[in-house]
C-alpha cells in the first residue's frame, strides 16, 4: 500500500508498528505483574500461555510482515492469524459454557465478528476466495465501517464490564491495554479492506444478506405451522381416543361408582355412631340404676 502525508490511524505501517510495540508492553507488564504477586515459574508459564499466548503469535505476525520473507508470503500469514482466531473463537464459546457471565457473552460476540471480519478481508485474492465461492458470502454486504464500528463498540462495553469487576491494578491497566489492541488490530484489518477495494481485488460480491433472513424467516414460518399441526394432529387424535373408547361415558360410570361407594361409606359411618350412641346411653343408664338415689337426712 503507497502512504503520502497520512495520520497514524490510517497509515498501516505505523499502525502495524504501534501494534508490535503494545504487544510488547502487554507481554512485559503481564509477567512483571505475575513476578510481582509472587508467583512461581510453573504459574508465570501458564500466565504466558493463557493471557499471553495469542500476543505471541500475533507478535510473530506483525513483525513478519516488517520483513521480505512476510511480505512475499502475506497470504499465508494471514491464513495463520485467521486460524489462530478461529481457535480463539471457539475457545471463547466454551468459555461460555463453563462460566455463563456477561463478560464471557461479550468475548464470544467480539472474537465472533473479529473472524468474520478477517475471513472476509483476508482471503480476498487467494485461491480460498475463488474455490470456496466466497464471493457469495452473505457477510460481504457489511460494510467495512460496519464491522470497525461494531467492534470497537463491543470492546469498550467488554473494556466497561472488566474495570466494573477489576479490583487490582495489575488487571485494570491489562483491560485497558487489550482493548487498545483490539481497536489497532480491528482498525489494521478495516485499512487492508480500504487497500482491496481501491485496487478492486475480488470487490465485486453477489452477497444478499436480505435472502438470507428471509430463509431465516421462512425457515421459522415453517416451523412455528409445523408445530401448530402437530398440535393439531396430537389434539384430533386424543378426542378420537377419546370417542373410540367412550372415555367420557367411564369416566361418568367411574364418578357415580364413587359416589355410590361415598354414600354407602357414610351411611355405614352413621350407623357405627348410631349404634356407638345407643351402647353408651344405655351403659350410662345401666349405672345410674345400680347406684339408685342417694337418701334424704333426718331432720
């Protein structure tokens, strides 16, 4: 790409050197961090690893693409970085599924469209583009402006959510950082689409994101009436059932049974109480017999 007087946030080679210098510092001050919360070599290696470990890569990239070995063979380290956040992608997924919180949603919505994004700029001009039909994708149609804006928006919100549960400022100052390399990243990718377009280079997409929902929208028509005929089915074969096996006359016999047997159960209480009564009234007067009246004193 030919730079004339161009300001640092349209130039891709400053951003490109920024970006390698921010990884740096990123990598630096994470692990003097670890250092200082005294932590072992074990746990400062799988510091390096987790937090550390697409930094590296990406390290490895930017700084490629300083040399003549990266910049003839630019396609294919591309092809390494969408990988690498294809990995990253899904890594964030079953970050989803092991702890559900709004920060893990955030990251799986950015590192979600952060692919999309380069798999649409970055194979433009390969083979990858021509063989798989790419031209198609109903992803072109987002405009360049489009996926910057929405992912810078997306890493603030992510940025907002970390400082909010951030209680150190080891982890405030490192939020900070990957935010800011999220935006330079994000912002490299949208110069390199500007650099397609301009040159023409695989810009003319048939792409119809519009068909796309409206087979999104049939496709729910048809099965919200799917469901409703079942229902209707389920429903039509009950009263049949129903009908066949005259459920409403048994259940008519069923209730004047129980009734019956209710009837006849409270009767033979009556009579039980009844009889109960009598044996106690006449037990009752049985002893007032026997004991007679009690006789009158003489004056």
């Amino acid at each position: 790409m030919k730079e004339k007087n161009v300001s640092l946030f349209d130039s891709p080679d400053k951003i490109t050197s920024l970006i390698i210098g921010l990884i740096l510092i990123i990598i630096i001050l994470s692990q003097s961090f670890a250092i200082n919360n005294n932590l072992g070599a074990i746990e400062i290696f799988r510091n390096i690893l987790n937090h550390n470990s697409i930094y590296l890569f990406m390290l490895l990239y930017f700084v490629s693409l300083k040399t003549y070995i990266g910049k003839k063979y630019f396609n294919y380290v591309n092809t390494f970085v969408i990988f690498i956040y294809f990995i990253n992608m899904i890594t964030s997924l079953l970050t989803v599924f092991h702890s559900f919180s709004l920060t893990s949603l955030l990251g799986v919505a950015l590192n979600f469209i952060l692919f999309l994004y380069l798999f649409h700029v970055f194979f433009r001009g390969t083979r990858v583009w021509d063989d798989f039909k790419l031209k198609k994708s109903p992803f072109n149609e987002l405009s360049n402006d489009w996926y910057f804006s929405v992912i810078v928006i997306i890493s603030v919100m992510a940025l907002a959510v970390n400082l909010i549960f951030t209680t150190t400022f080891d982890g405030t100052v490192l939020a900070l950082l990957d935010c800011l390399y999220i935006v330079l990243f994000s912002r490299y990718i949208f110069l390199y689409r500007e650099y397609l377009d301009q040159e023409k280079i695989d810009s003319k997409n048939e792409g119809n994101l519009d068909d796309v929902k409206d087979k999104i929208t049939d496709v729910v028509n048809d099965l919200g009436d799917s469901i409703s005929d079942i229902a209707e089915d389920v429903s039509k074969s009950v009263e049949k059932f129903v009908s066949d096996n005259k459920i409403d006359e048994k259940l008519d016999e069923a209730k004047e049974k129980i009734k019956e047997v209710g009837d006849e159960a409270a009767s033979k209480i009556d009579e039980v109480v009844s009889e109960a009564k009598k044996k106690t009234k006449a037990k009752t007067s049985s002893t007032n017999k026997k004991k007679g009246r009690p006789k009158k004193e003489e004056k």
